[in-house]
C-alpha cells in the first residue's frame, strides 16, 4: 500500500490519500458482516479467537461525505487516516451482527491452536488508526462511535435474509477445517481447546 501511495505522489503530486480500516454501509460485498448473518440465520454458532481483538470501521457514507469535504475545502494535508474515532471489540461486533439478524448470540471461543482465518473474516492483529485530522475537518459522521453500527448492519441483515440459501458462502478462506474439527463426532475431542463465552447458552446439538 505504501508503494501504491508513492507511485500515485509521483504521478499526481496534489491528489489525497485516504487510508480506511473496515468499511461497511450500503452495496457492502466483501463477506465479513455477511458471513456472520449468514450463520446467525442459519441459527449456527459463531466462532470467535480466544484473545479478544479490537476493530475499527467507517460507514462508506461517511467516506463519500468526507471526500466531498476534501474536494470542497481542498485543505493542505494531502494524506488521512479515517475512520470511527472509537474501536470496538471482535465479541461486540459479532453481538452486533446477530441482533441485527434478530438472533440471540451464540459465540464460541477458539484458542489459538486453530489458524484464525480458518473461521473468522478478519486478520488476527487489533486494527486502529488515528483520525484526528479527519476528525478536524468532519465533526459528525453516521455512526461516530463503533457501537453505532447497528442502523447500517440492520439493512445489511435484511438483504443476507432475502439472498439466503440455506448454506453458507465460502468464509475468508474456509471454514471447513474449523467445522469439521468440531463436529458432532469430534466435538468431544476437541472442547478442551474452547472456551464458551460466559452467560451464553448452546444449543444442545448443534455445533456447526
């Protein structure tokens, strides 16, 4: 990305640089928040990393008004970081998309024995960026905290309802590796490796 941004310097020395985190909002078509309805719908549980992560995200909405800003105001600072200025927790996010589907959470644990990827839609490190100067120049967006999203994750949930099939979508690489090892006939086998998220009830016999 880095590269990218020097080579566009080079080529358009007064162009903006807008560097995002997690976007979401109307035409979203990467399957994060998707997957997540996806198996809440399914009424499937939901597994999430045992260490707790934090997330940050921008309504494409905002996106588009802050660009608008920058094409009115043409301020001198060339380059922004921006986002919700709060971050929210993995467990918080997926809580979020499940009452957007109205479904009751049901999360599982997964240690670090299993490749994060494997069965959750984002990379295994915290990802927050300072916003500041964004924040300077647009002092409102539509969800200016994290723990706002679910407006935008609630019209997401009513177009994964219309579109579901009834089985899931390859996940951001697959979770066949995941769900296989905690099948019904290796469940046993393999609960040492999990920890239930603390007041949420499973259902007996499900487990995928």
């Amino acid at each position: 990305k880095i590269a990218a941004e020097n080579a566009l310097r080079e080529r358009v020395p007064g162009a903006y640089i807008l560097r995002p985190p997690y976007l979401y909002g109307k035409y979203e078509t990467i399957y994060r928040a998707p997957f997540v309805f996806d198996c809440a719908l399914s009424d499937r549980r939901f597994y999430i990393p045992e260490a707790d992560r934090w997330l940050q995200f921008f309504n494409v909405r905002d996106l588009c008004r802050f660009m608008d800003i920058l094409l009115t105001e043409h301020p001198g600072n060339r380059v922004f970081n921006v986002g919700n200025p709060e971050m929210i927790s993995v467990k918080e996010w997926a809580e979020l998309c499940y009452k957007a589907a109205d479904r009751e959470p049901v999360l599982v644990r997964v240690d670090d024995n299993f490749t994060v990827r494997d069965y959750f839609p984002f990379h295994p490190y915290h990802y927050y960026l300072d916003v500041t100067k964004q924040q300077a120049l647009m002092t409102t967006s539509t969800s200016r905290s994290s723990r706002r999203l679910c407006p935008s994750l609630r019209r997401s949930a009513r177009v994964s309802k219309r579109n579901l099939t009834g089985t899931l979508r390859k996940s951001p690489r697959c979770t066949t590796g995941i769900i296989s090892a905690l099948s019904t006939e290796n469940f046993q086998r393999t609960k040492s490796k999990l920890t239930e998220n603390a007041g949420l009830p499973l259902p007996a016999n499900k487990y995928t």
